[in-house]
C-alpha cells in the first residue's frame, strides 16, 4: 500500500453533499493520522493544488477525476474517487461504500488500476519548444470553438522513424481519445469503445465532410500529428483538454499527441467497475437466457440438434 502522511480532498461544489462528506472523510484519515486538506473545485481549470500532497480523495463524478489525474499522475499520488453523479465510467466508488473502501486500502486489500493519459505540445512557427502542453485521461478535441464551422486539418502518424500521412481532413472537429475517454466525446462522434487496459489511441473526427473519414484505433507507441491548415473561427480554432482546459490555435499550428510518460493510478476502477458502467449506460440487456451451457453440439429450444 501506498504509505499515506497527507491527504487531499477535492470537493466538488456543484454537488451539494461533497462538502458534508469531505468532512467525514477528513475526520476518518485524522484518527489514522493522516492530514487532510480540502480543495473546492468548481468544474474550471485552476492552478495545481496537489504539489503538496500523496493522496487524493475525488468526491464529485467523472469531470472531477479527470481534472485530478492531470496533476496526480505525474507524481505517483493515487487518487480515490468517489462518485456522487450517475454511474461514472470512471469514479467507482459508491457515495455509501466510500467507509469500507478507504478501510480496504489502509488494510492493504485495495488494488490500483492505472490509465494512460495523453500527452499534448502545441508547436508554432517552428520554434524547437512547444508553446503549450498539457495532459489528458479522456481527450484532446480541437474544433473551430462557438458557432458551428468546418476545420481543415492535416493528419499523419508516426511509428518509430517512419511517418504515416493521413492526408487533408475537413470536418466540425477531431478527437484524439485514450481507452479510458472512447466512452466519451469519441463515442458521441461514432468513435468504437475501448477497454481501459487497451493500450491505443482513438483518432476520430466530428462530422467529416467525407463519408470516408472514419474513426481509427493507433498503436499508443506512435504519435498523432495534427497541423490546423484553416478554416475555423476568424481563421482561429480551440484546442480542449478533457474538456476543461482550453487554447487558442492559430493557423499552421502543430499539435502533437503522444502517450504521457506516467499513468494515474485510480482506485476501485477496476475492468469489472467499467464493463459494468458500460452495461448501464448503454442499456444492454442481450437475449433472454435459457439456461443451457453447451456440450460441443448446437441444440434448440425443441431439443433438436
């Protein structure tokens, strides 16, 4: 187990009982001697609250996580999640099992899952350094921001020494997704479903103006180049991370994607934790069960073979 001095609670002000909880939380790690500090975060990037800690209690739902891994992984620090929202993808520990879960890990029981992130540099006329960079658990999005416009963008994808173009594309946006974040906004663009312990990325774009543009999986060994040539907003387009961070592009800017150097390590997200989630919230039910296992034949309900 990760030995635990000082704890971080990240409270999640959209939900009315974050608050209530931290408390209790923070009143449990006090009797194992553990400091707990309390970080109200309201859904908007902020400046990195964790430089101090080795723990990290997510009390809010997915968007909280993800805001918590970006800082969290780079140090080691686990992050426990607990989910106050709808069946998270992500936050897998229940508002009422959060007690026994905290007691698993103090004991030892507890297993730590650990997710990719991307890495994204943003590079402008050429300079050597990029002029941003950032990480991300679910995705970086670049799109013309605002009102609906079509973005051209050149794609390649480099494996070891060799580049790989992938020509002009023209669409509403592009995502490039880790498995954790093809349930997200990737799915939404018709992007496939990754399982978490995948290790690829998903490249997919936003309404293509080409029907052959389709949603590809690549080998997280690569990178993903992707050069805005045009279009947009007033000839701008926006870069998103997760979702919550934002930067502006200008026109020729080059963004890298690659596989960041640390995963975060997650708590009670196990495979189990996600296909679950997945079972809810895509409503899946499958055919009514008979009963019968198989012995090597094919049979029917009749009893034929």
């Amino acid at each position: 187990m990760h030995k635990i001095c000082r704890a971080i609670a990240v409270v999640n002000t959209l939900k009315t009982e974050a608050a209530p909880l931290a408390e209790k939380i923070s009143d449990f790690l006090k009797a194992k001697n553990v400091s707990c500090g309390i970080f109200k975060y309201g859904g908007t990037e902020v400046e990195d609250p964790f430089h101090s800690y080795d723990f990290a209690i997510t009390l809010g739902g997915d968007g909280t996580v993800l805001f918590a891994a970006r800082y969290c992984a780079p140090r080691g620090i686990p992050v426990f999640p607990v989910n106050l929202g709808e069946f998270g993808f992500i936050a897998g520990i229940g508002y009422d099992v959060w007690r026994p879960a905290l007691e698993d890990y103090f004991a030892g029981f507890s297993s730590i899952t650990e997710r990719m992130l991307l890495k994204i540099e943003v590079f402008r006329n050429g300079c050597g350094n990029p002029i941003f960079s950032s990480s991300a658990l679910n995705d970086a999005s670049v799109s013309a921001g605002g009102i609906a416009r079509i973005v051209e963008f050149n794609v390649s994808f480099m494996e070891g020494s060799r580049m790989y173009p992938f020509g002009l594309f023209k669409a509403d946006g592009i995502i490039a997704a880790t498995p954790t974040g093809s349930t997200a906004y990737s799915a939404a663009a018709g992007g496939p479903i990754l399982s978490p312990d995948v290790s690829a990325f998903v490249l997919s774009p936003v309404c293509a103006f080409s029907l052959s543009s389709r949603p590809i999986v690549l080998p997280s060994s690569g990178r993903i180049f992707i050069k805005f040539s045009g279009g947009g907003n007033g000839g701008k387009a926006l870069l998103s991370i997760d979702g919550q961070e934002t930067f502006s592009l200008e026109k020729d800017d080059e963004i890298i994607v690659s596989r960041a150097e640390k995963p975060v390590r997650l708590i009670g997200c196990s495979t189990e934790t996600f296909y679950d989630a997945l079972r809810y919230k895509l409503n899946w039910s499958g055919a009514p069960f008979n009963g019968f296992h198989g012995t090597g034949k094919n049979k029917n309900p009749e009893g034929g073979s």
